[in-house]
C-alpha cells in the first residue's frame, strides 16, 4: 500500500498539472460515471493529501481518493494511452504551459465525490500526518501512552498516525531499536519526540527521492553514490539476513495483517 509520503507526491504533481484550470472528467469503466459527470468540465481548485488520502476540490464538491493495496495514479503530458481494463477514473486538460496532460485512477480502494462536512469527518478521524505544516506529535502520543497495544501495531493505527504503513513502521522502530511488542504506554514522551522528529526527516526525504531510504551511509555496502535497492533499509524485506548492524537473523511475523520485520537483537523486549 502507498505511505504518506507517495500521496503527497501525487498531490504535489497533480496540482502542477491541473489546477486553476477545467479538467474534464470520465470514468472509462462506468464506476464513477456519475461523478465524472458532475464534475466535468469544472475548475480544479487543489489537490492535497493527508495521510493515505488524496482530496481534489472542484468548489464545493471534491473527489476523496484511497489508493489501497492496489490503486494506482499516473500521469503523463501529450495524448493519452488508450482506455482499457478498469480505468476508474480519468483526468485531462491543459497544462501550465498549454501542453495537453492527463491522469488515469485505475483499482482504488476509494473514488467518490463527497460535500465539504464529509471531507471534514474523514480529517478529523485520522491522527496527526508527519509531512502536513504544524503537526502536533504529541497528539499521536497522547494515544500511544495511554495504550497496552504493543507499538508496531499502534503505529499502522491511521487514527493515531496518518501515513505511516509497513516500510517506516519497521525502520522507524528498528533505527530507535524498539520492540515492535513494546506496549505503547512504554513508549515516554522523550523517546517519542525522537521518534517524531526523525519520522518527519524520513518521509521528508521519502517526498524528495521517491522512494524510502532509511538506512545510513555508514550501514551501506557503499557509503557513496546512489542508495542500491538492496542497501535502502535495515529490516524492512530482509527476512531471515543478516541484521545491517549485529548480524542477528532478521524475523517476520503477521501484525495488524501486514508482514512485521525485525531485528531480535537490536530490538529485544
């Protein structure tokens, strides 16, 4: 599933290419038809995302948009390609430049046109987002210390923490060598405030590259250069190699549904 900080990416991108002008709208599978019509033809205001969320506001109306396991949103400049398979939704118009672009939704697990209040309710359900201007870690860890659920799953919580999912889950815990089965209320607010301020750098950098690198030059195979795939995380995939930093078999198990990864050396209870 998409983390924060590939929605804020394609927010970025899609209020480059569209708004402050009319897009025209479609949906080449028939399932946001409806919507599609509605919208066709209006101005884009902005786009912006929050968490794993994506809001594109047409004046009062605007279209909410949750990606899954398995959505995807992509755009490109020039014509189109052609419609096939299950486009849920299209986008085209002009460009800044007069250039003719496009963005084609297909699998979301969410496309829908809500009202300003609706839009309002799923805001205030979800915790605190690291990459959002002026957010207030300690509102997630006002929910985290007054837990017994372990932290590796109170960290997929998108009511305690908007963004966060697998990949920074287990290398935020790994990088401040916490147990994914420390109970929330073991983790104090100092600690937090470390963690905080690092998962702000992390998904910051995540935004810049466009990818997630949370390793260190000096647990790189090469210290210098480009970050190779195999070198970009600690735990995150590395199911039974070596730990970057003591050696210790990386370990997996199923938390909250999703595949855990840790180090039981660095990480112990």
């Amino acid at each position: 599933m998409p983390e924060g900080h590939t929605l804020y990416r394609l927010a970025r991108e899609q209020s480059e290419l569209f708004a402050g002008r009319p897009v025209r709208l479609s949906s080449p599978q028939g399932r946001f038809a409806a919507g599609a019509a509605l919208l066709d033809g209006r101005v884009l205001d902005e786009v912006f995302s929050y968490g794993k969320h994506l809001f594109a506001g047409f004046g009062a109306d605007t279209v909410h948009v949750h990606l899954g396991l398995y959505g995807t949103f992509i755009s490109g400049a020039g014509a189109p390609p052609p419609a096939r398979g299950a486009l849920r939704m299209r986008w085209q118009g002009e460009g800044p430049d007069g250039t003719g672009v496009w963005a084609d939704l297909r699998g979301p697990t969410a496309c829908e046109v809500l009202p300003a209040p609706e839009v309002d309710r799923i805001l205030a359900r979800l915790g605190p987002d690291p990459l959002r201007p002026r957010a207030d870690g300690t509102r997630a860890h006002r929910r985290i210390a007054g837990s017994r659920t372990p932290v590796g799953a109170l960290l997929m919580d998108q009511s305690v923490l908007a963004g966060v999912g697998n990949v920074y889950r287990a290398e935020l815990l790994f990088r401040h060598r916490i147990s994914p089965f420390r109970p929330g209320r073991d983790v104090d607010a100092e600690l937090w405030a470390r963690m905080w301020t690092d998962l702000v750098t992390l998904m910051r950098s995540g935004v810049r590259m466009g990818r997630i690198v949370t390793t260190r030059p000096d647990d790189r195979s090469r210290r210098r250069g480009a970050v190779q795939r195999d070198d970009a995380h600690y735990v995150y995939r590395r199911t039974g190699l070596p730990c970057r930093v003591c050696g210790t078999e990386i370990r997996t198990q199923v938390m909250v549904g999703r595949n855990l990864y840790w180090c039981p050396a660095c990480q112990a209870v």
